[in-house]
C-alpha cells in the first residue's frame, strides 16, 4: 500500500519509511550515472582516446552545474522540509521560487561566462591540440545550451523530494536518462557527429526531464509548495541565507571535485592521453557507487529534517541509523562487484589495449575505499538536514580538495602515474575519520535532547 507523505514523515515504520525514500532517489541516481557513462561508452564506441579523453576533460566544468542544482536545490529542500515540519507553508513557497528562480540565473550566466574564456579554461584543464576542439564542442551543448535545464533537472526533484515525492522526483530522472541512452546513438552513430551528438543528447535529455517537473508542479497546483510563479520570488525570511549556507558544503564538494579533477587530469595528461581516459573510465563507474551513497543520504534528507524540526528525535536517530546499516551493506557489495569485474566494465567503454590497461587498474584502486564515502556522506547530510552550516562544510571541503589534491601531488612525485589514483582512497578514509569524530558529539547532544522529551 502507497503511503502518504505525512504517513512516511510521522507515523510509519521507520525502516518502511526509509526505504520508500532512499530506493527511489537511489534508482534516479543510478539512471542519471548510466547516461553519463552512456556518453563516454557511446564515445569510446568510435576507437578515439582524444574523443573519450575530451569528454573526461569537459567533466569538471559539467559537474559545477550539480554544485549549482545541489546548492539551491539541497539547501532549498533542507529548508522546505523544515517550513513543513513547523507549519510554515507560506515561508516554504517562498524558498521554492528562491531557489528556482536564482538557479535558473546562476546556469545561464555560467554558461555564457564559460564559452566566451573557453580558450584560457580549456588548456588549463589539460586540452591539447588534439581535444581542443572537442571539448569546445562539448562544452557548447551541455553547458552553454544545456546550463539552465541541466540545474533544473536535477533541482527540482530536490525540490519535489522535500515534499515527500521521492517516487515522482526519481521518475523526472529516470525520464532523462533514458532519453540520454536512446539519444546516444542516434546523434553519435547516425547522424556521425560524435563527441558533439553526445553532448546534443545530454542536453536534449535533460530539457525532455525539466519539462516533465515543470508539468507535475503544474498540476499540482495548491497541493505543493512548490511554484514557478515568480511572485512568491522573496529574499526575505532570511530565505537567502538559509538556503545558501546549508546548500553551500554540497556545492562546495562538486566544486572542490572540479578542482581535483583538474588536478588529476592535468597530472595525468603529462603521461599520455590513454591515461587520461583510462582514468575518466574508470572514475565514470566508480560513479555508479557514489550514486548509491548519494541517494541514501539525500533521499532520507526530508525524514530528518522533517522530524528535527517537529523534536522527535528517536524517530530522527531511528532513521539514520537505519540508514547507515543499509548503506553499508549496498556500499560492500558495490565495492565487492567493481573490484571483480574492473576489466570487464573498463574494456565496455573502449577496446584501446592501453587505455583499458589504464582503466581497470584506477578502477580497483578507486572504489576500495566507498564504504567510506557512503558513512561520509549520510553524515554530511544529516548536518544539513538540521540546518548546521559550518560543520558539513569543513568536512565537504575536507574530502574534496582539502586531501586529495594535495596527496595527488605528492602520491605522483613519489610512485608516479598510480600514485595520482591513490589519492582518492587515502583522502575518502581521512574524510571519513573527520566526519566520525564530529558525528559522536552531535549524536551525544540529540540523545540528551531526547531525554528530556
């Protein structure tokens, strides 16, 4: 039986509520790292390294759009799931068309900005003559063109999450996944344009997705708080600052990830081009474990808020506990899975005898360690989800940029290519160390919170 929102926030089983949560938002998450994948394997079909290296290369630029949607869209929820649990539905309207509204600025503006300085940005992310130009292709239709329903996509089913719609917001994903699969082909293989078919077709994709949100709001009418109108557009309420500061760590992590990224595709790019797609391989299924981790946390996002804000604690505490015995059985048989079948996964992608070499080796060095993000990121989430500002974001910065690039770059001066893969799990262990040792007295604190109740 369908529960009701207000049945999966109050009164159901936690681990039922949990699970009609997490496993829909875990299944978007899922489809929207197998269109991306879809991109380098249809790419990698055509037997050109440089084309799957400047897809690798355009990767970092790409995910800044994810730190702009995971900015206004994890803290926009976060806050609307809070308005909901105190009765403020007015303030809620408010954060939605905030959200929407500036995101939707952020993404055109950035896209622009970004083409025009594409003939610094791209040699300084490790382009050569040789990828130049596909990746200014690239970049056109993905982020150019497909800023504004790239943000949006992914936006709004934060947004629609909050409520408690996890199965419409993972429909809305999976909607544009899939059109990304089907549209592959066509423009890549039929109409032979390659990395730049790849790149129409993530953009179309995510339009085709944008617009199924914008309907099911639509639709709703009066039964969300979710509105495009842009008269509920208010920076009062101390909106602004809510949904910046608690949406801030996640989209610090994407951009601190485009940092590392660049760092590691400017180090790799000084071995050879087969590197750099070994590693872009290699770090496109490793994403499919990171989906996991990520979908648990943010799909339990609305429960914890929703229950801080109304003091019930033990229904709270019940909940992320739940959650991190589930993510980790998930996470060890992900790890279990990409360390067995690395050659497998790698040789899918591209039949270049180097490049896979490359490729299954930083896989399995890689995903050693997603345990520890799945813990790192459940407790990140469950900081913004009680509307903590500071503490998910040191621990964001922590695991992307404060660690990894530095190690990178000592891991490469000392053992060389393999060194630069290291780095990952070294930082996603340290990361997770941090974040335990703030979890504790956090927990501590709930726990006395929940005595006297």
């Amino acid at each position: 039986m369908k529960l009701s929102n207000k049945e999966i926030f109050e009164t159901a089983p936690v681990r039922q509520a949990v699970v009609s949560l997490v496993v829909p938002t875990i299944i978007s998450q899922l489809i929207t790292v197998v269109y991306n994948m879809a991109d380098t394997f249809f790419i990698g079909q055509i037997g050109d390294p440089n084309q799957v290296a400047a897809a690798s290369l355009c990767m970092p630029m790409f995910l800044l759009l994810t730190g702009c949607a995971n900015l206004f869209g994890i803290g926009g929820s976060s806050l609307i799931s809070r308005c909901l649990g105190s009765g403020a539905e007015e303030r809620a309207k408010g954060v939605a068309a905030f959200s929407i509204w500036t995101a939707t600025a952020v993404a055109l503006v950035y896209g622009i900005i970004l083409y025009i300085v594409r003939p610094v940005v791209l040699p300084m992310v490790g382009a050569n003559r040789a990828t130049y130009g596909y990746c200014s292709q690239y970049l056109f239709w993905t982020v150019t063109i497909g800023g504004v329903p790239t943000v949006l996509n992914a936006l709004l089913a934060h947004l629609v999450r909050s409520e408690g719609h996890s199965g419409r917001a993972s429909k809305g994903m999976a909607l544009g996944g899939i059109m990304n699969i089907i549209l592959d082909p066509v423009f890549i293989q039929v109409f032979k344009l390659n990395v730049a078919g790849a790149a129409i077709a993530t953009m179309l994709s995510n339009t085709i997705a944008t617009l199924y949100f914008v309907n099911l709001i639509r639709k709703q009418g009066n039964a969300t708080v979710i509105s495009l109108n842009p008269k509920y557009y208010t920076v009062k309420m101390g909106i602004p600052k809510e949904v910046l500061l608690v949406g801030l760590p996640s989209c610090m992590m994407n951009f601190m990830g485009v940092f590392s990224n660049i760092t590691m595709n400017r180090l790799m790019a000084s071995y050879c081009n087969e590197a750099v797609a070994g590693i872009g391989i290699a770090k496109k299924v490793d994403m499919l474990a990171f989906a996991i981790a990520t979908g648990m946390s943010q799909g339990v996002l609305p429960l914890i808020g929703y229950n801080y804000s109304a003091k019930n604690y033990k229904r709270m505490m019940e909940s992320i506990k739940t959650t991190f015995a589930y993510s980790m059985v998930v996470a060890t048989a992900g790890t279990v899975f990409l360390l067995t079948c690395a050659g497998p996964l790698v040789r899918a992608f591209i039949n270049d005898p180097l490049t896979v070499q490359y490729g299954q080796l930083f896989q399995r060095i890689i995903c050693i360690t997603t345990p520890c993000v799945s813990v790192t990121m459940i407790i990140i989430t469950m900081f913004q989800s009680t509307g903590k500002k500071l503490m998910p974001l040191c621990l964001s910065l922590l695991r992307k940029g404060g660690l990894d690039i530095p190690v990178m770059i000592l891991m490469n001066s000392l053992i060389g290519v393999n060194g630069i893969a290291w780095a990952t799990p070294v930082a996603d262990t340290g990361a997770m160390l941090c974040a335990i040792m703030r979890f504790i007295p956090f927990w501590k604190q709930i726990k006395a919170e929940q005595a006297k109740n």
